[in-house]
C-alpha cells in the first residue's frame, strides 16, 4: 500500500539532505543498492541547503530553524571527514 507523503519543509530539507548522505558513500542508493562517492554533488547538496537556510531566514519555526542548522552542521562535518 502506497501512503502519500505530505509535502512540508523538513521533507525537503531531508530530501536534499539523503543525496548528500547517498553522495557521500554513507548510503546505498535506493534506486540500485549501489555505494559510491561524489563529492562535487555531495558539496553540491550541502551549498544548496546553506541557500534555502539563507533565503528562509525568518520565515521558519523556531524547531525548523534549529533542524535545518543541525542538519547542516552534521553534513558538513561528515563532508569534511570523508
């Protein structure tokens, strides 16, 4: 059975957040299984969550402020060590 994903603020952010993630090499690709590692898209995918950061800034929850620069704070710190 299919349910339907509701379309909010942190779906996006943790979309864009899994391609860095798969990007990486930290996780498989769902599509194929496959692990690898590209770390243009990588840096890619964490500068493109800096933007949205940038361009939300004060139009954002408290909570989802918080999430967003965690998010951020915990990807680049993975980027930096791999």
């Amino acid at each position: 059975m299919n349910e339907k994903i509701e379309a909010s603020f942190s779906v996006l952010i943790m979309s864009v957040a899994s391609s860095a993630i798969m990007a990486m090499g930290l996780a498989p690709n769902p599509q194929n299984g496959e692990v690898s590692k590209d770390k243009n898209m990588a840096r890619f995918n964490i500068d493109l969550l800096v933007v949205l950061q940038q361009k939300t800034k004060g139009n954002l929850t408290g909570d989802e402020a918080k999430f967003l620069e965690n998010l951020i704070s915990d990807l680049q710190m993975k980027f930096v060590s791999m």
